[in-house]
C-alpha cells in the first residue's frame, strides 16, 4: 500500500462534500439528522499507529456515503433503520432503534459498506491485501454484534 493512500482518500472525500478529522479513538460519518434531506457533514478517522487501518477505516466510511447518498435506494434497502431513526431524530421515540430488525439492518449496512469500501480501493487504484482486509472487517463488524448483544 502507497504511504499517500490514505490522502488520495481524504482528498476525495473532501470533493464529496466531508470535512475530514482525525481526532478520535473510532472512525465515524456524520450524517444530517433531519431526513430526508440525508446530507453529508464529516468523515472523523481514528489515530493509527498503523497507517493502513486508517486507510481501511477510511473505504468503510466511504462505503458509507456510497450506500448512503441516493436516498430513494437506501429507503429501499433499509427500511427500518430509515424509519427508527426518523423516529429518534424527528419525535425522540428510541424504541425502534431497540428493535431486532433494526440491529440487523444495521449490521447488514455495516458488511455493505465494507465491502463497498474494497470497490473504491480498486476504483482509485490503491493496493488492499484483502485478507487482512476482511480481517480487519471482521473485528469491527463483531464489535457492532457484541454492543447488540449486550441490549
């Protein structure tokens, strides 16, 4: 993997639309809470200590935007995750985020964007050794189902 990867990342990320931090203990996209406007406000990347996993964190949370930016899709696609959290966000009622179904769709996202992610790489031309990939992947996903898991 090229040491400039992740900035070739960031810039593109940046031509979306997304601010780009690196600030915190996790990755994260923040999105606009009012739906269904649906709008992009900023890419927060993890410090590494190893470059490549913020190159990895990087294509998930594009995987992200790319799953995210065509609403009519997405409503589609997530259903319920579109109606709990128009339901917390618009009315403050949490019970649907508590849902099964919800907790699901959510992972399923999650897989999604990974795997998106492995697209971009290849679009842009960046080396992925895609075992270590899925790996990492792997670990992260699971930390969604043990957080579900424990609700």
């Amino acid at each position: 993997m090229k040491a400039d990867s992740i900035y070739t990342l960031i810039k593109y990320a940046e031509k979306l639309g997304y601010k780009v931090t690196r600030n915190r203990r996790y990755s994260e996209i923040l999105w606009h809470p009012s739906y269904p406007h649906n709008k992009s406000l900023s890419i927060t990347l993890s410090k590494q200590k190893n470059k490549k996993f913020e190159v990895y964190d990087m294509l998930h949370e594009l995987g992200h935007h790319m799953i995210r930016r065509n609403w009519r899709e997405y409503k589609q696609k997530y259903p319920i995750t579109v109606h709990a959290e128009k339901m917390h966000y618009e009315h403050n009622v949490y019970k649907y985020k508590r849902r099964i179904g919800y907790k699901l769709e959510e992972v399923r996202e999650e897989f999604d964007a990974w795997d998106i992610g492995l697209d971009i790489a290849r679009k842009k031309g960046i080396d992925v050794n895609v075992v270590d990939y899925r790996s990492y992947a792997a670990k992260s996903v699971m930390s969604y189902v043990r957080h579900y898991g424990k609700q």
